[in-house]
C-alpha cells in the first residue's frame, strides 16, 4: 500500500525537493503551500500555514481522498535578521507565527488520524541555530529552538500510538530561503557595521551550501524511516559542530560563533 506524505511549504526550496523525492520513492504526495507551482506527480493544495483552520480543512481533504496520512514534513518557514533590540515585535510575532505555530497547526491536524491508524512519521525542519543560536538571527535561532523542544517532548507524548517524530537541522543550503529572508541594518551605525558584516557572512555561506535537491533526498530518507534519532544535523561539517557543541563548554561554543556572526 502506497504511503500517503503530506510537505508544507512545498512549492519552493527544500519542501519542494523533499516532496519529489517522496514521489520517486513510490509515495502519494500532497503539498501545502499558500501558492501552487505545479511539480509532476504532487498535489497541491492552498493553505496558509498560520491559519489553523485552512490547514485542518485541507489534512481533512486529504484523509477524504486517501483515507490515511502516514508522514507529514513539516516545512514551511522563513528567517528574518536584525538586531534584536530593534526587531519590531510583528516581525519577531510572524517568525513565530510561521516557523512554530504553523507546524504546530500541522501536527494537531494529522495526530487524530495517525492515532487512530497506529502509525505515522512527522519531521519537522529545524536549524543547526537551533542549538547555536546566531547573533543578528535571534528570532530564527529563537524558533528553531523551540521546534527542537517541541520535537523532544511530543515524541514522548505520541511514542504508545506508534508515532514517531524526529527534527531535521539544516546549515548552509543554496534555496530561495536567502532571498527571501526579511532583512533590517536599523541601529547598524550603533553596532558599527556588525549587522551587515553578520547577515554578509550568512549570505555567503548560504549561496555556497548544499543543493535543496540533496537536503530535500535526505529529509525524504528520515521521513521513510519508522526510526531515527530525534534531532539530525543535515551535512558532514554541521554534523561536527553539532558534536562541538554538545562537547564544548557552552561560553567556549558560544564565543566561537560570536567570532564568526558577531565581529
């Protein structure tokens, strides 16, 4: 029988990766996004991510036409940057919005069906700033964090019905996720250029980083899976600062990045 996957934020990037290599593994593959770029083999349906009802009308169509969800990938997000003192609470709220309470709206809306089905693979994307946060990004590190405790504590609650979940953390990947990142230099002269030098730094790893097409056959991969480690650094080297930062004094891991992100 033919696993029926779920991607949000699917239209672009990763998600959109991610969902056609689901397809090429023999799943029947819907994506959420708020528009539709046709991909072959996918199905799209409109859904704002932030809007609970719009996304637990869709799961519904899709449990109406399918009669299961077995994975839901919980994609959809976006970064912003700036100085934190100068962040305008919306723009901190709509990072929030999106990148944490959109996948929350998600999950609850597949967890009935997967509970009563007895299985069910939920992965969400996270950030290797989830776990070293980076100055400039505070309001990404700040949601990618949470979604690692999230991740942490549903697992434990979901565990006895069979469900599994799991967070996928990203570094440097050349998708649209760069350009669409909403950016602030407010307050650079205060902070003597460090905001644009930072967000520079950023841009520039990004540009270079891995293909969305192999982050997006990776996700695929944990998504197959029944079991996996709860949180996954996705690349040789941020598997390695992963290691660093689970081995290192955390004022020691803490500066090294502040060398790199704050100078």
């Amino acid at each position: 029988m033919k696993k029926v996957a779920v991607v949000t934020g699917g239209s672009g990037g990763i998600g959109r990766c991610t969902a056609a290599a689901l397809r090429e593994a023999g799943c029947t593959v819907y994506e959420l996004s708020r528009h539709e770029k046709p991909a072959e083999g996918i199905v799209h349906l409109t859904a704002d991510m932030t809007d609970e009802a719009q996304v637990r009308a869709a799961m519904e169509e899709i449990l109406r036409r399918e009669g299961q969800i077995d994975i839901l990938v919980n994609n959809a997000g976006f970064g912003i940057s700036g100085a934190a003192e100068l962040t305008d609470s919306k723009d901190a709220h709509a990072q929030l919005e999106l990148n944490l309470y959109g996948m929350d709206n998600a999950t609850k809306a597949v967890l009935p069906a997967m509970r009563k089905q007895g299985r069910g693979r939920i992965v969400c994307m996270s950030s290797i700033a989830g776990i070293l946060p980076i100055p400039f990004q505070l309001w990404y590190s700040v949601s990618k964090a949470a979604i690692n405790a999230y991740v942490l504590a549903l697992q434990n609650e979901v565990r006895p019905f069979g469900i599994t979940v799991c967070a996928v953390m990203p570094g440097d990947i050349a998708s649209g996720f760069t350009d669409a990142r909403k950016k602030s230099e407010a307050g650079d002269e205060v902070y003597a250029g460090r905001i644009r030098r930072s967000v520079a730094v950023m841009e520039k790893d990004e540009r270079g980083g891995m293909s969305p097409e192999y982050a997006g056959r990776y996700v695929a991969k944990m998504a197959l899976k029944e079991h996996s480690k709860p949180l996954m650094a996705l690349g040789t080297s941020y598997k390695g600062a992963a290691l660093l930062a689970k081995l290192l004094p955390r004022r020691l891991s803490n500066w090294i990045v502040g060398l790199i992100y704050a100078k």
